[in-house]
C-alpha cells in the first residue's frame, strides 16, 4: 500500500505516471499474474470446449 501511495503522489505532483525503466516487460508483469491460465479459460470457451479440464496453476 505504501508503494500505491507513493507512487499516487508523484503522479499527483508532476502529473507523469511513475517511470518502468528497469521493470520487466508488460507481458511478463500479466504472465506472473496468471495470463497464460485466463488465455487457456479464454480459447477453451471460445471455442466450445468448456467440457475440457482446467488447466492447474502452477
């Protein structure tokens, strides 16, 4: 929660979001929280399939 706050009063301040310089890619922030297990739930229902077991998180 202190990070959120920090992070909202520079925003607040300078009116820049805070940099992701030396962050990891966008693609890796949603695969640590659980992308590739929503887009398995997302073809499966896409394509008709929602019989099939779901996939186990790692």
């Amino acid at each position: 929660m202190e990070a959120f706050d920090a992070a909202l009063t520079t925003l607040r301040e300078t009116g820049a979001p805070p940099s992701s310089a030396g962050a990891p890619a966008i693609r890796d922030r949603f695969r640590r929280l659980g992308a590739d297990q929503w887009e398995d739930l997302r073809t499966r229902f896409r394509d008709g399939d929602r019989d099939a077991p779901a996939v186990a998180a790692e």
